[in-house]
C-alpha cells in the first residue's frame, strides 16, 4: 500500500485561525511564470487581485520569502498565500470548551455555526474560533457536525494523533446521542430502528432515500412529549453516519425536525444574520475510549433546544 506523502509544512502563520492556501503548480501547462498560472487558476479571485498579491510580496515559496511576478514555473513547486476572507455574518452565539487536555479538545458548538472552513464560511467557523482563542494553530477536527446542527464535537491538539480519533469514528467506537424536538404523532410506534440507503448527490440541498442495501441506521426513541403543545423530545441514536442522516430519518417517520429548511420541503433561503428559528436536533453525548490515553470518557452537552425549553419564545419567534 503507498503510503501517503504529508504536505510541506506552510511558511505563513495563520491568520484569525484559517491557514493559508497552498497551491501546487502541477506538470504540463503552457505557463512562463508563476502568476500566469495563478491568473489562469484563481479565476474567481476578480481582475487585478492575483497580479496585486504579486506585487505586495503576498505570494512565497517554501523558504516564506516572496515569489517575484517574473518567478519561472517549474511543476512541483508548492506557493502559499492568504486569500482575502469572504465577508461573513458573525455568528452571535458564543462556543463552550467542555473538556481540553494535551491531545483532546471537546467544544460545544452552537448553532448556524460551520466546523471547519468550507464555501462562503471560513473565519466564522468552531475551528477557526477554536485554533485562536486557545492559540492552538494546529487544533484539527476528528469529525464534523452540519452548521445548523448545536452540540459536542471532538478536536484534535496535536497531528500526529488525528488519525487515531478520526478512526475512533470510521470504526463506529464512539457512542453519539442526539436530540430533537418534532411534532408528537400518538400513532408513531417507538422506540424503532429506522434503516435506509440515503443518497446525497453534490450540488443538491437535500438528501433523499433511494432502494438499495441500507447504508444509515438509526434508533430512535421518544424521550418525552407535551399534550399542550403537541411537542415530543425524541433521543436519536444513530450506528452509521450518513450526511443529514437523523433529519432525513425523522423526516420519513413523518416528523420532521423543527426549524428544519430542508425537510419536508426545501424552504427559502433566509436572509444572512436571521438566527431565529435554530434547527431542533443537538449533540447531545460523545462517550469512547481515548485510543491514546486508554481514557474513557462520557461528555454531556450543556445546551438545550429551545421549542422545548421555552416554547413561548420558540412560537414568538
């Protein structure tokens, strides 16, 4: 098996806990220079920026010394430079560090917060809070939770270990529980294991179940449930880890998650900064065995949802 070669390590420090973009120039091309390439490459960066990074010494090499304008291409050859941040609506709400050691961070990540940098979210992001307030640049995530989704995800101190905690999830060795507020249907038989083959294609919102062998499995249970309001709490289980794979099973029980803008129907996008209708469904546990420490751990959200917890300002809103 060939083993995978890690990347060079990056000449420039982070900025707000986002790492600089590295760029590998690849071999082939027709290109003189360095800039031809990245002109070429970069086509969304607008006319004049990637010629303006060059003249402010903004792009380096390996050595963090700047890459001239007239610097010759050679394949191979690996460039870094900080792209401009894409302007981000603060995200009002703030992080919990529920545990920290010397390999592990656990943070509890409220809602309409994206994990790590991806798209149009890239300085507001659990990561790139996490990496600065804790002035840990290395701090990398073992797992992902969606951005409209609250609670507990694990982060990694020092790289070298990630691939033991990453492999803590892909194993299925840690124990997850969710929870989320929906209608109560009276008629819905539970607890119950939904299985089901969930696609979800790129480009497309939403995911959707198709025939074919089950790939997400989910038991589901209902915790509690309100006759005034019609409202249940259900715990959620899940044993694979499928992307959207609880809204989708909760959506095909026939109660669909509150706040969610995908299921039943995708709704019309919001307006950015509207942080009033969070989707209902938490990280609420973690627990597993460290696969560093031999530690065992349990670690228990402190957030709540807040159609349960304060119906009143869950309908006003």
């Amino acid at each position: 098996m060939r083993r995978r070669t890690q990347p060079p390590p990056a000449p420039l420090p982070q900025r707000r806990g986002v790492d600089p973009v590295r760029v590998r120039l690849p071999a082939g091309g027709a290109w003189e220079t360095v800039r031809e390439h990245l002109v070429a490459r970069l086509t969304g960066a607008g006319p004049g920026v990637v010629e303006a990074m060059f003249h402010a010494g903004a792009v380096v090499g390996a050595d963090g010394l700047p890459v001239g304008p007239d610097a010759p291409y050679r394949p191979g050859m690996s460039v870094w430079f900080h792209r401009e941040l894409p302007p981000e609506v603060p995200v009002p709400f703030p992080v919990e560090v529920v545990y920290r050691d010397e390999h592990i961070v656990v943070a509890d990540k409220p809602h309409f917060l994206a994990t790590t940098p991806r798209g149009s979210h890239v300085g507001e992001t659990l990561l790139a809070r996490l990496r600065h307030d804790l002035d840990l640049p290395a701090l990398g995530a073992a797992h992902r939770l969606d951005r409209l989704t609250a609670g507990l995800v694990l982060f990694t101190v020092r790289p070298a270990e990630r691939g033991a905690y990453q492999g803590l999830f892909r194993d299925r060795l840690v124990r997850k529980e969710y929870e989320a507020v929906a209608r109560h249907d009276p008629a819905l038989e539970l607890p119950r294991t939904v299985r089901s083959r969930i696609l979800k294609e790129r480009g497309v919102l939403a995911a959707r179940e198709v025939e074919g062998e089950p790939n997400a499995v989910t038991l589901v249970e209902r915790a509690a449930h309100r006759e005034e309001d019609g409202l249940a709490r259900y715990r959620l289980l899940p044993r694979t880890g499928q992307t959207h794979q609880l809204r989708v099973h909760l959506n095909s029980l026939g109660v669909p998650i509150l706040g969610d803008p995908l299921y039943p129907e995708v709704a019309p996008a919001t307006a950015p900064g509207d942080f009033r209708r969070p989707l209902q469904l938490l990280a609420r546990r973690l627990e597993f065995t460290d696969p560093v420490t031999g530690a065992r751990h349990d670690f228990v959200s402190g957030r709540t949802l807040t159609a349960w917890t304060s119906p009143r300002d869950w309908a006003r809103d």
